[in-house]
C-alpha cells in the first residue's frame, strides 16, 4: 500500500512539493500554522504566483469539482502525526536578523510540535536548506521525544525548485539527492519518487552532511558563475569590449556552458544570497572558513553592481537625481515570480528613491509584494504609464514583456529617450534605430 504523505510549511516550496505529490497519486495532508493560509490552499489557491501550481492544486483538492480528493490541508500537529507514513519539511530557513548565519528556529518548531505526537512507524524527510550537522541534531532531538523513538527514522532530500519552473522541477526533477542512514529510508523513498526515476532522474544516496551540502554547494557555484560574469562585464567597460559577446564565446565551451552567462545587476530571491552567506558562517563554525572566503568576494561583487546601476543613472540624467522622473521597469528578483525577496530592481528603486529621484515602478506579477516592502515609491499599471514623462527608464527585471515593448511606441510617452538595460536581455539596434539612447551593463556605449 502506498504511504501517506504530510507536507509541513506550505509556502513556496510546501504547496508546490504537496500539489505535486498528489499529482504522482498520493494522498497527502499538508500543514500550515497559518489558517488563512490553510483556507486560501483549500480553495486550491495559492498566496503566490508560480505558474501551473493553482491549476495543479486544483486537480487534487479535496471538495472541489472534478479534483482527485487526495490533498488536503489542516492545522492540526495531531492530524498530520496520526495521518502521516512520511512527513516532509518545508520550513522556511531565512538568514538570522543583523547576521550571516541562518535562522532554524522554523525546523526546530516543527520537530518540537511534530515528534512528540510520533506513536508508530514514521520517516521525517528534510526538505528545506540546512546548516551541515543540522540532520544529525534534529534526528538525535527526534528520538529524544518521540514516543514511537526506535521506529522513527529522518532523510534528508534537498530542493532544487527554480522559481518559475517549480511545478517542473518537482514533477521532473533533474536529480533526486536523498541523505539516509538506512536501507529502510532509502526504500521508502525511492517508492515516493518511482514515478521521476522511472522517467530517467538520477537517485543520488548519500550519508547526512552531503545531503545538507548539495544545495549549498550548487547555490554557490550558481552565484559564482553569475558574479564571474559581471566581474568580466566591470573589465569589459573599462576596456571598451562586449560582454555579450565574451559570455557567448565562452558558453560554447562545455565545460563551462551558457546558463547563468548573462551580465547585469546580479542576482537576488530568497535563496542564493541567503544560502551563500549561511554556507560562510557554518564553514567558520567548523573551522573551515578558509575554504569559502572566495564567496565573500562573489557576494561583494553581487551588490557592487546595483550601486553601479545607480551611478549610471545619475550619470544618464545629467549628474544629480533629485527631482528626476525616473521609470524601472521590474520589481521581482527574476521573471515568471511574485518574489521581491532581495531583489536588485527594488533594491536599486529604492536607493534612487532615497537620493531625490521621483520613481515609478512596474511589474506584472510582483506589484502588490512590492508596495507591501517598498510603500514610498510610486507604481504605475503598465509600462506605458510607468515610462510616462520620464528622464531615463531601467529594464531591471527580463520579463518577456519587456522584451515585446514597442520602442517607438514608448518614445513617445517619455521626455527623454534614454534606456539603461540592466539584464542585457533587449535588443541594443532595435531601440537606437527607434531614436533612444541606449546602456547596458559591460556593452559598448554606441
């Protein structure tokens, strides 16, 4: 018989890994502490936008018309202690207030709520980004509470959701990395997962501290490869090259590739500044520090280049932002979100805010997170009334539809036709051909 499932934290990656699980045909209970939140998902609604995950979770709720009945959602420790064969955690782990290291109190809450009610035969799974030795820690305190101790056994198994692509990378993920430290476990998963293994995703067993450093490492080489990129694009402006051009030659060697090679004002979300930062505090813990400072330069590198898009503001409207009209053009981290967790966009909206600039933002999912963290700037409906009188205007976030955006058709809208690109995802001739001055970051100037 297959087991049961419950979902502990139905965020972003708990309401994704449990509509998906349904959808692989298990019956699954997932937990929120939040009721709203517990309401909304029941409704099969999602508190975020990712797409393909409302229309998946409407295919299995419980108690709407035409759904599969096998997810449900609850409040209830109790329920989810007496319902569950395999419980996955999908906590959030934030970066700790005012420091590097990463916040547990979330994973430590549920193992404390959920242990205690464990009276039979049960796997917990780890699903959310941990410090190395937090596996062995949290296993050691389940044993200690739980009643059913000796039949308790914990897994960890990484995500490795791209926002935008979540749905995909749960239902097809392009590898399935379980920490175990039994036969048992190692069963019980790969019966979970049969479905994407079937289909060819590799099943990667290892032992707990590999398992925790997975998703750590990967985030860091991601990052890495972006702050390379944007390093080369510093050189590139001081010596009149083309880092397009660079990015693509390099791209084509395989041992480097072309993903995650495009120059601009870096990355955000709530994973891989976060993630980078954790990973140098738990390294200095255990004394091996050294073996990470390079990620304190990736990291600098990161945030050099929003102040960077800043500079290139000023200097575009003439020296001095105050009082200038200036139009960005995307407030979320990346496209295809409504995640505005450290994004650059903002971030850089908010600093020329702060220095006098009048700034409309546009987005189109990310506008309601962004007026909830940035209720000062202003916000406009649609690009065309974002660009409306502006001096200059900033493509900070690559949403298609900033990339379909008629030129012509906006130049008319602004005072000055001036774009800074700061994703190097538009089209350099198109937009001189139409009459604008156009900047990107380590591209030519004309």
């Amino acid at each position: 018989m297959a087991p049961k499932l419950t979902v502990i934290g139905t965020g972003y990656l708990g309401a994704t890994h449990a509509a998906a699980m349904a959808e692989l045909g298990f019956e699954v209970l997932g937990l929120d502490i939040v009721p709203e939140k517990v309401e909304l998902l029941s409704r099969g609604r999602v508190p975020m936008y990712e797409p393909g995950l409302e229309e998946l979770l409407g295919r299995h709720v419980a108690g709407l018309e035409g759904a599969s009945g096998r997810l449900r959602f609850t409040t209830s420790y109790e329920e989810v202690a007496e319902f569950g064969d395999v419980h996955f955690v999908c906590v959030n782990t934030p970066q700790k207030q005012g420091e590097y290291g990463c916040d547990m109190s979330y994973v430590d809450s549920v193992v404390e709520s959920l242990a205690p009610l464990l009276r039979r035969p049960a796997l917990v799974v780890g699903k959310s980004t941990v410090p190395v030795g937090s596996a062995a820690r949290l296993d050691a305190r389940i044993r200690e509470l739980a009643p059913a101790a000796e039949e308790i056994e914990l897994a960890w198994n990484p995500e490795f959701l791209r926002e935008g692509f979540a749905v995909r990378d749960t239902l097809h993920p392009d590898r399935i990395v379980v920490g175990v430290e039994s036969e048992r476990a190692e069963r019980t998963l790969r019966e979970v997962y049969a479905t994407p293994v079937s289909e060819g995703s590799p099943f990667v067993v290892t032992d707990f501290p590999t398992a925790e450093l997975v998703k750590t490492a990967a985030n860091s080489f991601l990052a890495t490869k972006v702050s390379f990129i944007n390093a080369m694009a510093e050189v590139c402006e001081a010596a009149g090259g083309d880092v397009v051009k660079l990015a693509e030659a390099i791209g084509h060697d395989d041992r480097i590739g072309a993903k995650f090679l495009r120059a601009g004002i870096g990355f955000g979300g709530g994973c891989l500044p976060k993630d980078i930062r954790a990973f140098m505090a738990r390294a200095g813990e255990l004394g091996a520090d050294q073996a990470l400072t390079f990620l304190r330069e990736v990291d600098s590198i990161n945030m050099r280049r929003r102040g960077h898009m800043v500079e290139l503001t000023r200097d575009a409207v003439g020296g001095a932002l105050l009082g200038k009209r200036i139009a960005v053009l995307g407030a979320t981290f990346k496209p295809d979100s409504d995640d505005v967790r450290d994004s650059p966009a903002l971030n850089v909206a908010g600093q020329l805010h702060l220095q006098g600039a009048q700034v409309t933002v546009y987005d189109p999912k990310g506008m309601e997170n962004a007026r909830a963290l940035f209720p000062t700037l202003s916000y406009a409906d649609s690009a065309s009334e974002a660009v409306r009188g502006a001096d200059v205007v900033l493509h900070l976030t690559e949403w298609r539809e900033f990339r379909e955006l008629d030129p012509t058709e906006l130049g008319e809208a602004v005072a000055v036709p001036h774009i800074l690109d700061g994703r190097n995802a538009l089209d350099p001739q198109l937009w001189r051909k139409a009459g604008w001055t156009f900047r990107a970051l380590g591209r030519p100037t004309a």
